[in-house]
C-alpha cells in the first residue's frame, strides 16, 4: 500500500475527506440536489431528466445518515475514491516527490472540487470516467477475464450515470479501432449492454420519454455567438479554474506515445469538439463537458513532473486556487462573505416561513420541480410541481405525484400571481403567492394526439385517459399554445373542439374522439402548436406532443 501511495497522499486525502464530510453537512442542498433527493424516494430504473445513478447514490446515503450528509456522503466517498484513480493513472515515478502538486492540481479544478460534496449525476460519472480509464490501462497491458468482466460493469455504471459517458466510451474506441476485432472487448460490451438491461425496458415502457424530451422536445432559443459558442469556450475556463492556461498548455505540447495516452488525447478533443459543434445549435452546460476534467488532470500532472517551470507556476497558482476555493466554500455555507445569493442560502429559511403558513396542508407549486422537493425536504410536508404550458415536462409529470393531493385541501403556489390567501418571499427578494384550494383535482396526465388531416384543413384529435378511474368532461377546455422555431411559447389561445354532447365522462383507459381547427394565430409563422387541457380553472398543461405546423 505504502509503495503505491506515499503516507503524504493518504494523509492528504483523509484531510479532504473529513473536509468534504464537513461541507457536505453544513451546506444547505442546491436545487438538482434536491430534486435528485425527490428522485430517491421511489427508487425505479430511471427518470424523466437522468438515468437512476444518482438515486441510487443519494438512497445509499440515507441509510447511513439524515440531513444534507444524507444526501452527500456517497459523493464524498466517490471523490476520494476519483483521487486514488487518477494517482493510479499516473505512472511517472517521479510523482512520490511532488504529492502536494497533485492535491493542488486537482482541488484547482473547479467543478471537481464541487463535485466533491455536491451530489450530482457527474458525480459519479467522474469516479466511473477514472475507473473506466484505469481498467482500459490495465486491458490494454493484459486483457484478463476479470478486467473485461469489469470494464463491462463500470461502462454501464457509466451510462447509468448519465447519458453523456457515452462520449467516454465512444472516443476511448476510436482511439482503438482495432478493439473491433478483439473478443474480449466485445465481450465487455455485451456485458455492458446486459447491465444497462433494465434502463432500456423502464426507456421503453416510458415511451422513451428521456430521450424524446432531450432532442427533440426542449426548448431552445435563437443562435448567439456570445451565449452560445463564447460561452462554451468560456465553461471550458470555469472547468479549469485558474489554472487554466497551464493545463491547456500541457494538452497542446503532449504528444501519445501508446495506446492509453492517445485514449486520453482522443477523449479530450473528442468531447471538445463535439461540444463545439453543438454550440452552434444549443447552449452548452459547463458540467457537460466536464469529463476531459480526468484526462486532463492526467496529462497536465505529467507535464508538471516534466518541467520544473510549469511546475514552479502551477504550484503558485494552484495555492491562491486553494485560498479562493475555501472562501468560496464558506461562501456557500455563509451568504454575508460574498454579496450574491446562491442555490445554498436561504432555503431553510423561506421553507420554513411558508410551513408555519401553510400548516400541514400539502403544496403544489406551479411550474417549479426545483422548490417542490426543496420544501418537501427541509419541511417533511407533502409537495408536487404542476406543470403547464409555460414550462417544461420533468419527473413530476410522469411519477403520478398528482394522487398524492387529489382530492386534499392544497395550498397552491404561484410566481405569477399577485395576491392570494398567503404570501412569502425568498432570499434574493423574489415574492411568492399562495391560494388555499378544496378537494384539488388535476388530470395533467390526460393524453392528446393530433392527427393531421388527409385533406383539408381539420384535425382529429384523440384524448386518452390513463387514469384508473372515470375523468369528468364537463370540467375540461382545450387550448393551444403557439410557439416559434425554439419551442419557445408565443401565444395560446381557446381552442373549440367539436365533441359529441351527449358523452359526460371519458372512461378510465378508454379514448374519445374530437376534431377541430387550427384557430388563427397573432403571432408570425408559427412553427409549433401544442394541445393542452385546463382542468377546474387550471392553467392549461402539456397534455400533446409539440407538433410542427409546415413539414
């Protein structure tokens, strides 16, 4: 043990450990965390957003303790175990002689330092990236049964992670293509795809709803080159921290000389320029380039053992990282040191204001899966995000969270309104309104599909009740939303249908049949009409799938 790892390392890294157990208790969760946390509570083989990793994750935590560390403790544990990984990668000798570099070098990175107690799906996709690479290390020198056996379990730990290690695996191959021919590699991928199993079977019987959501139902806006590809390039300077320029330097001067070192350089250009195209369609999220981090740290500590002025400058500049990095860790936990309200402050405090509003009642909260388990959290109370048209499907529109207050006295929660029975107001001063509504029922998962017309200009509509019980008609009225070539909501309007007047009530898992026409829109060209249904005076929701107008 003592060979591999000099007794600096191991005491360095307890050091950490014990320092990201204490941030990890004190810090108030982010709003993912919590939402992720929401995920936990009915453990399943999927979700809407992210494969279940990150459950499962926060589930193993809960077992061992309450509170924010509840939540936390495994992603502690992953971190350090990302450190051993990447030390293992690492076979320059000379490394024994520079440990205190390698904990600066990698406590520089900036979303890996946050990653060290945050819980987030790239939480473990960094452990899994460093252990998929060391196994591949170890592949490559001699492809035992049991290393191939491994490296097929840690690829689909990968991809249950997030869907974005698919880029892990598919450059790491492209470095090779002659693993096309090798049958353990093969064989390791048939393991994979076995593991992985059961998230296909929960993608299918969702209607893939993850996947269609991800390409092609999020919205989007209009290209800019200062939000779009400037901004990419400025993550992958976030991602760094400020030792930025040093470990760029270190990727453009090193050169592969084996196979597993022109797996790191593919990796990294790989997702670089992969990220670099999407800019020009998307707006690219800093963690989701967040894999080169490994490689990187990789071959920058190489360079580093190489040259004695990088060494001279990354160390310099990595202890100012440090000082910085701790005050923004206090930051996190302490809202005066630094004049912005962040995601971790202040979230005791207005949950806490609206349940002695509230009382025991349940909340909904219109268009927010952030606040919803955020109180549900921090208040122990009941709390669901209703979705409507002015906002986005996610892991409340699909989990039947809506039993959980039909037919319940609900306090309901709008950033829109301005007045009602309650009000309350969060840390950065925004204000929120509350109604108390009787015997709440919604019906957002009511299904309706557009067929387009053979001729002519009317269209049939079908609306499905999923329901396991009868859903009254009378209560209903259809609209549609107008948006533009970004999905981006522009108008909605009523929209008439014409039904049979005599039908009071759709079945449970039965169909009725309407038809209609396309009201006259205000707005220019639209691209995309979307039927929704408001139920009980409700906004309306995401009952139909956006559909394009001109094919």
């Amino acid at each position: 043990m003592s060979q591999k790892f000099p007794r600096l390392f191991i005491v360095l890294l307890a050091v950490l450990f014990v320092l990201n157990l204490v941030q990890a208790s004190i810090t108030e969760l982010i709003y993912d965390e919590a939402y992720y946390w929401y995920y936990a509570q009915n453990m399943a083989w999927g979700y809407f957003d992210h494969p279940p990793m990150v459950a499962f994750l926060i589930k193993l935590s809960s077992f061992l303790f309450d509170g924010e560390l509840g939540v936390r403790f495994m992603s502690c544990v992953l971190s350090a175990g990302t450190y051993v990984l990447l030390w293992l990668l690492i076979e320059n000798p000379k490394k024994k002689d520079y440990v205190v570099h390698f904990f600066l070098l990698v406590f520089s990175f900036t979303l890996m330092n946050a990653y060290g107690f945050l819980t987030l799906p790239d939480t473990p996709l960094l452990f899994f990236t460093a252990l998929f690479l060391w196994l591949y290390k170890h592949f490559l020198k001699a492809p035992s049964a049991w290393t191939t056996v491994l490296m097929g379990i840690v690829m689909a730990c990968l991809m249950y992670s997030k869907y974005h290690a698919v880029l892990v695996i598919l450059f790491v191959f492209l470095s090779n293509v002659k693993l096309i021919m090798n049958k353990k590699a093969w064989l390791a991928v048939a393991i994979a795809l076995v593991c992985y199993l059961p998230h296909f079977v929960w993608l299918y019987r969702n209607d893939f709803v993850s996947i269609t959501f991800h390409l092609y139902e999020r919205p989007n806006q209009a290209y800019s080159f200062e939000g779009f590809t400037l901004g990419y390039f400025l993550n992958l300077i976030v991602i760094i921290g400020l030792l930025f320029y040093w470990v760029y330097a270190s990727l453009f001067k090193f050169r592969a000389t084996d196979q597993f070192s022109k797996a790191l350089v593919y990796l990294v250009y790989g997702v670089l320029i992969f990220f670099f195209v999407s800019s020009f369609n998307r707006r690219v999220q800093a963690q989701w380039a967040i894999v080169i981090s490994i490689p990187l740290i990789v071959i920058a500590f190489n360079h580093l053992l190489e040259n004695a002025k990088s060494r001279k400058w990354m160390y310099r500049i990595g202890i100012v990282s440090l000082v910085l990095l701790f005050y923004a860790r206090a930051w996190l936990v302490y809202y005066p040191l630094f004049p912005k309200v962040y995601e971790t402050h202040g979230n005791k405090e207005w949950v806490s204001d609206l349940h002695s509003k509230a009382g025991d009642v349940p909340i909904i909260f219109e268009n927010s899966y952030r606040r919803a388990p955020m109180y549900e959290f921090y208040s122990g109370m009941p709390a669901i995000s209703l979705n409507n048209f002015m906002y986005r499907k996610n892991q409340y529109s699909i989990d039947g969270s809506e039993e959980r207050v039909r037919g319940k006295r609900v306090l309901y929660i709008s950033q829109y309104r301005k007045s009602g029975d309650i009000n309350y107001m969060h840390l950065d001063s925004t204000l929120f309104y509350g109604i108390f509504m009787d015997d709440f029922q919604s019906y957002r998962s009511l299904q309706c599909i557009v067929e387009k017309p053979q001729t002519g200009t009317r269209h049939a509509l079908k609306v499905y009740n999923p329901y396991p019980f009868d859903v009254p008609l009378e209560g209903l009225k259809y609209t549609i939303s107008y948006s533009n070539e970004h999905k981006q909501v522009q108008q909605m309007l009523p929209l008439k249908v014409d039904m049979d007047p005599i039908q009071r009530t759709l079945n449970s898992k039965d169909t009725v049949y309407y038809s209609f026409e396309l009201p006259l829109p205000k707005m220019e060209n639209p691209t995309y009409f979307r039927i929704g249904i408001s139920e009980n005076g409700l906004p309306p929701g995401l009952n139909g799938k956006p559909i394009k107008i001109h094919e």
